[in-house]
C-alpha cells in the first residue's frame, strides 16, 4: 500500500515539473538542453505545417492545370466532329465529347481535391486522351486515303499550253475525210513541247503502235486508263511508277496524224470517256 501511494506521488510531481519546465523554459536559462528540445520540437512543427502548406499548394496548382486541359479537350472534340463531317463520317459514329465508358463522366477538379482524387483524374484524363488520338488518326487516314486517291485521278492538263484542237465525240475523220468518232481529245503544241502525266500511276505500255505513234498507257488504279500518243520521244518504260505532273515524253507527229499535237484519251474499262469531265475537276 505504501508503495503504491509513493509512486503514484512521484508521477504527478513528474508531470506537474515537466508542466513548469515547459511554461517556463525561456526563462531557465540554467537548463540548455531542454531549450534546445524545445526549439527543436518547435523547428520540426513549423517545417510540417510548410510541407503541408506546399502540398497543398501544388495539388491546387495540378487541379487547375487539369481542368485547363479539359476545356482543351472540349475544343478537340468540336475540331474532331468538324472534320469527321468533312470525311463523311456521322460525329456521334465516333461518340466525341464522351468519356470512355469504364471512366464515367469526368468531373472538373476543384483546389479541395484530395491527392488520390486527383491522380484518379489524371488516369480517366490520359484514357481519355488516348482514345481521341486514335478517332484523330483514323479521321487523318481517311483524309489521306482520298487525297491520295485523288491523285490518281487524271485531272491535270497533259500540256501546259495549247488549246484543244479536236474534241471527243464525232467528227470528220482529217485523213479519211469519213465521219468517225474520236475517242480523245488533241492538244495543239510545239514539237518537243512536254507532256506530264495527268495522275500518278504505272506505265503499262510505252513504244510505238501504227496508228498512235510513240504511245503511253498509265495505270491509275479503278480501271482508269490514260493515252497520251504521237509522241516526239518517250521517257518513261513499261513498270515504272510515275507520279502527276512528271514529264513522260514530248509532243511530236508520230504515227497516223496530220500535224503536231497530243492525242489524250480517258478510259475506264476499256470504254473511252471524255477527257475534259476530268480536265474540269479540281485538281
């Protein structure tokens, strides 16, 4: 019993003495050290309340930079439905301005956002992102297919100068004096004037033929064959590739002509079109 009652005393005088020391310390300059734990104690609280001061700071700062990059998204989406309505492509088919459906809708963040919640953002963010990136690529792929495709249309003038000088569809044969149809159409031109394909495509016949003369034959793809006859000179073979407006030859009066000129022909499965539908399309 005795024992009990004396340490129980000794406690309380324990803690009624760190109390004082506690209350008092600037004025015990006899005790150095306890200053220098209570400086030390006071130090470490200040660089905590500092730390968490520049956390949160930054998590303010990331919070705002997120939700910048969000409305960034949004202008994404509206340039994104604009140009798969250009390609042709129906704007809801690639379901822009939508999250990803295990995301969920995608809140703005706020400066109360906690850590975890923000790196939750980013995560659905960076999803997000990914997913536009590919709707982006394959609307730029569509747009390359056709500018492509539209190359190997032949829509450019195989001689830069000269007017037609015989059009497509009947007329009197110059040699034969008889009605006949004329499957092309002439260019007038200087001997040696260049001729430059009309599209880009490969050469499936380059040399001389009876009536055509010095004669070309290009391959767009579709079925689409182009002629380009009565050629001075040729400068391209059988399997080669050659791209729109490469110089192939030079105007000349080869083969079963009057004069000098360029003979042009369109065709498409082997039925002659007229030349001058394509002519006139942009190019």
């Amino acid at each position: 019993m005795v024992v009990s009652v004396m340490l129980a005393f000794t406690l309380m005088l324990a803690g009624a003495m760190n109390i004082v020391l506690l209350k008092y310390a600037d004025q015990l300059h006899v005790l150095p050290y306890l200053q220098k734990m209570l400086v030390e104690e006071r130090n470490k609280e200040d660089q905590s309340q500092t730390a968490q001061s520049y956390v949160k700071d930054n998590l303010n700062a990331m919070a705002n930079r997120l939700g910048q990059l969000q409305a960034q998204l949004l202008r994404i989406d509206t340039v994104g439905e604009r140009l798969a309505s250009l390609a042709g492509v129906k704007p809801q088919d690639l379901h822009f301005r939508e999250t990803l459906p295990e995301s969920g809708p995608m809140a703005i963040p706020t400066p109360t956002f906690t850590l975890s919640q923000l790196q939750h953002q980013i995560e659905r963010f960076t999803k997000t992102i990914d997913d536009r990136g590919e709707k982006m690529g394959f609307l730029e792929s569509l747009f390359t297919f056709r500018d492509g495709k539209k190359h190997l249309i032949p829509t450019m003038r195989p001689v830069a100068t000269g007017d037609y000088s015989s059009n497509f569809g009947w007329r009197v044969d110059p040699i034969t004096g008889q009605r006949a149809f004329h499957e092309g159409i002439d260019f007038g031109g200087e001997v040696g004037t260049p001729i430059v394909a009309a599209a880009g495509g490969v050469v499936v016949f380059a040399g001389f033929h009876p009536a055509y003369g010095n004669m070309i034959e290009i391959d767009h793809g579709n079925d689409i064959v182009t002629r380009y006859a009565h050629a001075n000179g040729l400068n391209v073979k059988v399997g080669e590739m050659v791209l729109r407006g490469a110089q192939i030859a030079q105007v000349g009066h080869t083969g079963r002509v009057t004069g000098t000129h360029l003979h042009f022909e369109v065709r498409q499965r082997g039925i002659a079109l007229d030349p001058a539908q394509f002519l006139q399309l942009p190019t």
